[in-house]
C-alpha cells in the first residue's frame, strides 16, 4: 500500500507585489509541518512539489524536519490555477480584492463559477477541465512511481489539492468550491493506493499548528 501526504504550501504574501512567496509565518508553517511528520515516523522516499516559488520554498521547510531527507522533484501538474486570471475574466471586481482577503475569496469563487461553467473558455490559457486533468495526472503519476509500502510527500496549492479530494469522493463543483474554501496553509491531505484503488483517509488536517497560525491564504 503506497501512501501519499498532500501538503498546500505555507500562507503565502496576499497583498503585496508578489503574491508567490511565502511570508515569515508561512516558512514557520512549513518547519512545524515538517517537524510533526518527522516527529510521526514518517519516510517519504521523495517530496514533489509544482513550479511555484511558494510551493518550493515551503517544500524546502518541511525537509528540515525530516531525516533522512528525500530526494526533491518538480511536477508542474500540481501547480495552482491562475486565480488572477479568472477574476480578471469577471471585468470590473471590488477593488478590495486585492488587499482584503474576505473580498477577494468571494471574488475568486464568481470567477471559479465562470471559469468552470465551460461556456467561456477562449478567455483562458488553461480551461478548468484541462486543469483538472492535469491535476489528475499528477495523482496517477505520483502513485504509479510508488511501491508497496512507500510514501511520498507533495506540496501543492488549494485548488490542487481540493480537486483531487474531491475527484476521490466523486464529487462536483460544488464539492471542490467547499473543499478549496476550507484548505488551510500546510493542511495535510493522506491517500492510500492499494489494491482496493485509492482512497482519501483524511483532509485538511492542521494538528501541527498552533490555533493562531492557521490561515487560509
């Protein structure tokens, strides 16, 4: 049975100029992950994370918690979807989105609802049905790389993540808007692959950080 921890990536740096890169607390996120897995006995014979710098830098602290520590790789299947894109596909939006987070996640959600409808798809570099199959393929890929008995680790983004819990559970839209509104920074996802296929144990699960260092964004 190969086991995989599916980590979103530490709070990253809303509102400033550059959104991709984690913020102190974010990095402190990524240690105590890293620490509480270590601390559980966990292995992974690698970490993978997408091409994102905020993903990488939180890869980078949760290895400091394990030892030995994995091989590191890049898939750029896991990779966020282009929130600022699907907000700027809606036209005019609050021109508080940009600072206020509360704002802006209700703006994410109308551009989401767009992006996914299918009926405007040429507005996108990537439609949400070839980012779901991307993301979909980043699972199988993943798995099929694992034998019996070993784990991996992949650090990702909230959308990522939340479609794959909700491809698991056979959900829709709806689902994978709940899961994404929910996920926390460095919420750790565990799925199991075995010969009854692959199953999601647990979603989201944040018991390595302190109640004030949990945040959505």
């Amino acid at each position: 049975m190969g086991v995989l921890y599916l980590i979103r990536h530490g709070q990253a740096s809303f509102g400033t100029d550059d959104y991709d890169r984690l913020s102190d607390l974010g990095h402190e996120q990524s240690r105590l992950a890293g620490r509480h897995l270590g601390g559980q006995g966990v292995h992974p014979i690698r970490i993978v994370h997408g091409q994102m710098l905020r993903q990488k830098q939180t890869a980078e602290g949760i290895l400091n918690g394990l030892a030995p520590k994995p091989e590191a790789e890049i898939d750029p299947g896991w990779n966020e979807f282009n929130a600022w894109e699907l907000t700027g596909a809606l036209g005019e939006i609050d021109p508080r989105a940009k600072h206020d987070s509360t704002v802006f996640q209700a703006e994410l959600e109308r551009g989401c609802a767009r992006w996914a409808g299918g009926d405007f798809d040429t507005d996108y570099a990537e439609t949400f049905s070839e980012f779901t199959d991307r993301v979909d393929g980043a699972l199988d890929a993943v798995f099929q790389a694992m034998g019996s008995g070993e784990s991996t680790l992949v650090v990702s983004s909230a959308g990522a993540i939340s479609w794959t819990a909700t491809r698991l559970l056979g959900g829709d839209f709806d689902q994978w808007m709940a899961f994404n509104r929910v996920t926390i920074n460095t919420g750790i996802t565990k799925i199991i692959s075995g010969r009854n296929g692959t199953s999601l144990i647990s979603f989201n699960d944040h018991g390595h950080l302190p109640p004030a260092d949990v945040t959505y964004r």
